[in-house]
C-alpha cells in the first residue's frame, strides 16, 4: 500500500522545532523549506523501509536530547531531513540541494553523506584517521549524523537488522569518537538497547524476539567491551 493523503496533512514537524529555545525562529520561507524537506525525507524513507516516523524521532533526539543551544537549528534540521532524501531515495540531487536550500545546508548534508561513505567503504579506522576527522566533521555534523543513528537503532526490533547494533560498534563509534561527547552518547544508547533487547528475548517467545547464539555471542562481547562498560552521557 502506498502514502496517502493523511500521511502528510498532519505533519507536527514544526513543533518539535518551536518547543526548543532558540535565539531566533525560522523565517516564513525558512518553514516553507522544512516542510518540503520533510515530506520529502518521509516518502524517501517510507521507499527504504515503509516506515514514516524515523525523520521526526531524529529531529526530536537531535533537538531535545542533544539540546546544545545553536542560533541555526533549522539549518541543522534541513541537512538532516535532506541526508535522509539523499541517502534513501533518488528525488534530489546535490545541485538541487545547493539551488533550493542554499549553499550551507548543501556543504553540510555533503559531509553527512561523507560519513556513510567512511562507514560503508568496510575500511580500517586508525587513530590517525581520527584525528583527521575533527578537521573534516563539525561537532554539529557529527551530532545530526548521532542522532539519525540512534533514531534507526531505536526503531529495530531483534530480528530486524541484526547487523546495525554491530555496525554501531565497529563502524559508526569510532568516526563518533573523534569527539568523545557524541562517541559516549552514541555508545550509551548501544549499550541500553541491547541490554534491553536481550533481557526483552530472555522472557519471550515471540518470533521477534528469537536469537541465535551468535546473536547472543556477537551482543554480549560489544557490552563487555570496555568502550560501553564506562560509558555515561556527557551531554
């Protein structure tokens, strides 16, 4: 079954964004291009997955859970919703990004892009590499980047993609480490779900809830690892 119109006429986007304290609010113009970009990052991610909710719950963990105050938190929103359009769908490209939302908004939803890159490419993450990435990544890039992950590993349930957790692990956390706040927060809603998860399987017979004793093998030595065994929110 496809969208239909009520999966767009109740859109509650604007506010998440007007329930945060802001130096300013967006302009009118400002608001026209977030709906765009919200309804776009929803049909874009209803095409990966047939799902609606995971723009919002990014926007809400991005604002309310890393609520560092910022003048330009629409800008931050846009490179968000659009990183999803990008990512998910063919509906725009970087030119179009750069013509219709500006300049700024394009350079940053190319370095969110950036990072699926360096998670995807399966390559080594040296310390060195690192440390470059503190040159390449703004702090606020890497929190838009935080928060789009935690929204996607708080959505699975443990039959559905059981390779994100360790993807978490050995892929994302170390680009987040660059800057240890986002690393910790990242590591700390690891650590959560899949203790929540395991325990949730322990005392279920629900299909959902099934692992294998890989499963459990491959869960249990990401929480022994001493990275989330300290971790605690810094935020």
């Amino acid at each position: 079954m496809g969208l239909l119109q009520k999966d767009f006429e109740k859109d509650t986007y604007m506010s998440v964004l007007l329930n945060v304290k802001v130096d300013h609010l967006p302009s009118v113009d400002s608001r026209s291009q977030m709906a765009f970009a919200y309804r776009l990052a929803k049909y874009a991610q209803y095409n990966k997955s047939n799902t609606l909710t995971q723009p919002i719950r990014a926007m809400k963990i991005f604002l309310n859970e890393m609520n560092v105050i910022r003048r330009n938190d629409y800008v931050d929103i846009l490179s968000l919703l659009l990183d999803y359009v990008v990512c998910n769908s063919y509906l725009m490209t970087m030119s179009d990004i750069s013509r219709l939302f500006g300049e700024i908004v394009a350079q940053q939803v190319d370095s969110l892009i950036a990072i699926n890159k360096i998670v995807n490419s399966r390559a080594n993450i040296t310390t060195a590499k690192q440390k470059k990435y503190t040159d390449q990544f703004t702090h606020n890039i890497m929190m838009i980047k935080a928060a789009i992950v935690i929204a996607e590993l708080r959505s699975l349930t443990l039959n559905a993609l059981k390779g994100f957790p360790a993807k978490i692990h050995t892929r994302y956390l170390p680009i987040f480490d660059a800057y240890p706040e986002v690393g910790d927060f990242v590591a700390a809603q690891l650590k959560k779900w899949l203790l929540t998860k395991l325990q949730a399987a322990q005392r279920s017979d629900k299909e959902d809830y099934k692992l294998t004793s890989g499963d459990l093998f491959k869960y249990f030595a990401i929480i022994k690892d001493q990275r989330l065994q300290s971790t605690k929110f810094n935020f």
